[in-house]
C-alpha cells in the first residue's frame, strides 16, 4: 500500500465478502429520496443517494427512485455497509430502468461513489489493486463459519491513512501465500496469512483478536479501517461459543459467493 499523486493509496488485497446483508428496496419517483432504518442515515448524505444520482447522470435519466434501506450491517464499522447499499442501488436501478450496463460499466459507475463499491457489486473472494476498483478473481475461501465483531469507536479513516504514511507498517500481507493457502483450501494457512495493516494503528483491536483465537479461531484480523475484527472458524460449535462471548454486536455469518442480489422485481 502506497501514497499516490492524486492522493489516494495503491492497494493490493485480498477482499472476501460474507452474508451479513442490509435489504434496499427501490422504486420508480420523479426524484431521489432515501429513507433508512436507521434514521441517521436518512437523506442526501447517504452513499445510497450519491450512487442514484450518478446513475441517473450516467444514464441521461431525469427521473428518480425512491430508496429504503432495512440495515443489518452496522454503520461506522469497517464492513462496507454503505459501500454496500450504494453497489445495491446501481445494480437494482440497472434492473428498473432496463439501463442493460454489464458489470464493467456498473463498476465504472461504483468507483465514483466509492472505492469500495465495485467490489461490493461483484463480491466473492477477489483480489482488489488500484484505489480497489481492479478487481481478479482468485480462489473462493473455502466453506467455514466467521465471527464478525464491532467492539469501540471508528477512527478516521483517513486519519488511519496519514498515521500509515507517516509510519509505515511493521508487518505486511503476504498475498502469495494467502493466494496459495486459498488455491489448496487449506483454512489453517489462510487463517495463518491473514494480515491488516491497520491494526497497529488500532492497538485496541488486539484484545479482541486475542479472545478469538483462545475461543478456537484459525485466525483473527481487523476489518478494513475498524473497529471490528472477524474470526475464521472451522467448527461451529466454537464459533457459536466466540459468538455468545462477546456484549456488542457480533455475528456468526458464512463466505458469500456474490455481491449483491436482486430478491424481487415489480
């Protein structure tokens, strides 16, 4: 990871996405509106919005949609959830409005709104280059139970990044072995080679990791920019022990093998 002229980070990184999923419903209106389960995201300021209206622009269409979010995905917890919703939106009004972009042009869109959110489209295990907008196909993550825990505050995430520029990283990801572990399904390697480089600059994350590995997990990072760190299981019973072990939010969730998913169309 890299500083680049344009002031973005060069990355290159293995990403996986799991079945932790918010619902986003969409519907034809003559303007953009988004409403949310959570009523602090409401508004023009959701990723969600920001995503419509370059779709809309993108498009030549000047209509608009109105948009409802039921949130399982915690906000400000280094999951991607808004990343998520916005990748919804761009797929689910490629599918109202008959637009046909394939998935190139669906991610060429997503990067605008975020650098996540091309992944998010495609989902998978997928290694990300670029600012995360390069996206390759690797081998899946191997059928396994993963614990998701969001314990503490987020950091800037920025923040995070300049501390990175200034100090660097002690240790870094290995994506030749993880991509050798992944390719020989061996869940005990995978769980060895997992690596983030934020967490030194989130020590407070170590507890958790700590804590995971004594409940049984193979191995334990932070998630993205934090603050929640997730846990690989092999067995379900000691992830459902981690799981019951921890006060704030936690999950027990499994690989998912896309992004998102149109459930229905009307």
């Amino acid at each position: 990871m890299g500083r680049r002229p344009d002031g973005y980070h060069e990355l290159s990184t293995i990403m996986q996405s799991v079945d932790i999923s918010d619902t986003v419903s969409i519907h034809r209106d003559s303007v953009i509106s988004v409403d949310c389960s959570d009523p602090t995201l409401c508004g023009s300021d959701n990723l969600a919005y920001r995503a419509a209206a370059l779709f809309f622009e993108a498009a030549g269409i000047s209509e608009g949609a109105k948009i409802e979010i039921q949130k399982q995905i915690p906000k400000a917890a280094g999951l991607a959830g808004g990343s998520a919703d916005a990748a919804a939106v761009i797929v689910g009004l490629n599918v109202l409005y008959e637009t046909g972009y394939d998935l190139n042009k669906l991610c060429e869109l997503g990067v605008k709104a975020g650098a996540d959110v091309p992944f998010c489209i495609v989902g998978g295990t997928l290694l990300a280059r670029g600012i995360g907008e390069k996206l390759s196909e690797v081998p899946p993550l191997p059928d396994c139970c993963i614990v998701v825990v969001k314990k503490g505050e987020k950091a800037s995430t920025g923040s995070l990044y300049a501390q990175f520029d200034e100090h660097g990283a002690r240790k870094r990801p290995d994506n030749v072995a993880m991509l050798k572990a992944l390719e020989a399904k061996d869940i005990k390697e995978i769980g060895r080679c997992l690596c983030n480089v934020f967490e030194e600059l989130v020590p407070e994350s170590y507890a958790t990791k700590q804590l995971m590995l004594e409940y049984g997990a193979v191995g334990s990072a932070l998630s993205g920019s934090g603050p929640s760190v997730f846990g690989i299981f092999e067995d379900i019973e000691k992830a459902k022990n981690c799981h019951k072990n921890f006060d704030q939010f936690s999950k027990i969730c499994s690989p998912a093998r896309s992004g998102c998913d149109i459930i229905r169309v009307v």
